[in-house]
C-alpha cells in the first residue's frame, strides 16, 4: 500500500482576514480582533500580518498593542460570520474527500489518498483549494501537502501566508528537523521546558534522542513525540460525519499570559464555546451537561512554577458573565 496523502489548511490570519473583507477601507492598515476597542480593554484574539510585523501578538492587551503600533484599528469579533466562512471553506473541501477533521474554525486535515484518481495528486488538490479559497471566499491559506496529519500541520505552519508547502518522506528530515521542537504538535510550553533541559531544541535533536530516556522523563508522550518527529503517526483523518464514538465535546487553551479581568475571560469563554457548539452541529449532537475547568499557576518558594485546577459549575459562568 503507498503513502496517504494528507493536506492540512489553515485559513491565514482568520478572524482579521474575515474583518478585512468587511473593512475594505482598512486595506493596507494594520487590525486587530478582540476585546472592547470602545472601552479600550480586552486583549487581541488575532492579528493581521501588517500589525504582526509591528509586534503585535495573540493574547496581547489592547494597550500594549496600541504602544507597539499606534496606527492599528481594533474589531470586535463576530464569532457567527467567522463560522460562515468556516462552513463554506468546508463546503470546498468537501469537494475533494469527505474524510475531514476540523481542528478550529480556522484549521482542517483533509485525507485526499482516494481522490488522487479524478482530482490530480495532492500537491495539485492543495493549488486548486488555494486558488478557489482565494477566488470564491476571498481569503488566502496555507496548505502543507504530507504523508500524516503531523508533517502535514507542519507544513501548512512553515510558509505565511498564502503557501503550499510539502513534506513528503523524502525530504521531511531536511525540512522539519531543524524546526524548533515547539513547532511539534502535542509540545506545549512545559514540555518544551522538560525537553530543553536534555539540549532537545529542534525537531532532530527528538528524533536522535533515546527513546527510553524521553519516556523515564515524559511518561508515554515521550514515546508519542519521539514518534512524531521521525515520521511515525499513523492516525486517521475522520470522516466528517462520524460520531458514533463520540461521547464528549470539548475544547481549551492557554493563555500567552494571565486574564486578569471578567472581560477578558469573557472573551475567550466565548471562543472556546463557539468553537465547541460549532461541533456539535456539525455531528448532530445536543448538549445536556456542561463541565468547565480553569488553571492558574504561581512559583512556590523554590522558585517553580506550581499549577492549580478549579471545576467551574455552570451557576458560576452563568451568575458571573451573563
């Protein structure tokens, strides 16, 4: 059996991409999506490439990015249009396999192995969602063309914007391993903390490293990323409309720094919220029970980071934003 062919494509700066279409009077001029430009508190959900190069960043305050580029314009998100636009990008790819998984609004695996006979291969799919993304919904992706979801996500990161990248077997070692290890899926901020502290950098350095040593210290996920570095994941892309093994819908994040007002939790409660009843429709599926949780970190008295968890209930949300 050959190789699947695995696409994965991610929406270029989605939300503000979106605002852009709306906003044709702020074409050229930095924008920013998130919080309350009016109150001018909140923080930035997404930023365009022109406010990026002035050093603006995802989950940074309104304030901050107002010091860093006084000439930016702040939008308030409007989470139904940017799922508009998620359902007809989804609507393209449907048209080339229907083994889709979403990974956000803004991200999807696509498995094209089956429809290289009447669609060309994979590299000649990805042109053709690329150019019709950009001609039907006016919006521009990235696109990595691999043999599994892992290099397949690498690839669609390694070129902003509006690029094709592949990441075949025959050249993934020299694209990918020299990535920095946090490019990897699965490699959070603690964990690139732990790795780092075995001179695991990049991509190649996991790859060359012992196996056993990353599981003494990691537990199996170091087994899971050793893995992933050298090509091993054999994971499925689902198919779109499989839910029969689907017992819970869910969704998190962490925050590139502290929320320190109900705005700001609001905000992201609203994101993670949207993206997980966006799911639910997409299967069919209603909610009956709610299960929240947040986590907070601070140093102890050595001087390590110590992490707590709370379980919020549904009365809290509700008595505190609503």
């Amino acid at each position: 059996m050959g190789d699947r062919v695995i696409l994965h494509s991610d929406i270029n700066c989605c939300y503000a991409s979106i605002e852009h279409l709306h906003h044709p009077e702020l074409a050229g001029k930095p924008l920013a999506v998130g919080g309350d430009p009016e109150a001018r508190h909140g923080i930035v959900l997404t930023a365009d490439y022109i406010a990026k190069k002035y050093g603006v960043k995802t989950g940074m305050a309104l304030w901050q990015a107002k010091q860093v580029c006084p000439d930016i314009t702040f939008v308030s998100p409007r989470m139904d249009l940017y799922l508009r636009f998620s359902r007809m990008a989804h609507e393209i790819y449907a048209e080339y396999t229907d083994r889709q998984e979403p990974y956000g609004i803004d991200e999807c695996w696509l498995d094209v192995t089956g429809s290289s006979s009447l669609k060309g291969d994979g590299l000649l799919i990805a042109q053709e969602i690329s150019r019709r993304m950009k001609s039907e919904l006016g919006i521009t992706v990235s696109v990595g063309v691999s043999f599994n979801k892992i290099f397949a996500k690498l690839g669609s990161d390694y070129k902003k914007s509006d690029a094709i990248t592949t990441m075949y077997k025959s050249e993934f070692k020299q694209k990918a391993w020299s990535l920095p290890v946090a490019d990897l899926l699965c490699v959070g901020k603690s964990t690139n903390r732990k790795l780092a502290l075995f001179g695991i950098k990049t991509i190649g350095d996991l790859a060359r490293a012992d196996e056993d040593v990353l599981n003494s210290h990691l537990g199996k996920m170091g087994s899971i990323l050793w893995s992933f570095a050298n090509g091993y994941d054999d994971s499925p892309v689902k198919l779109e409309n499989t839910h029969a093994s689907i017992k819970s819908v869910g969704n998190s994040t962490t925050t590139p720094k502290d929320l320190v007002c109900d705005e700001d939790v609001k905000i992201v409660l609203y994101i993670l919220a949207e993206s997980v009843a966006a799911r639910l429709r997409e299967n069919g599926f209603r909610c009956r029970v709610f299960k929240g949780r947040t986590a907070h970190s601070q140093r102890d008295n050595m001087g390590r980071w110590i992490s707590y968890r709370t379980v919020v209930t549904t009365k809290v949300l509700c008595d505190r934003f609503t």
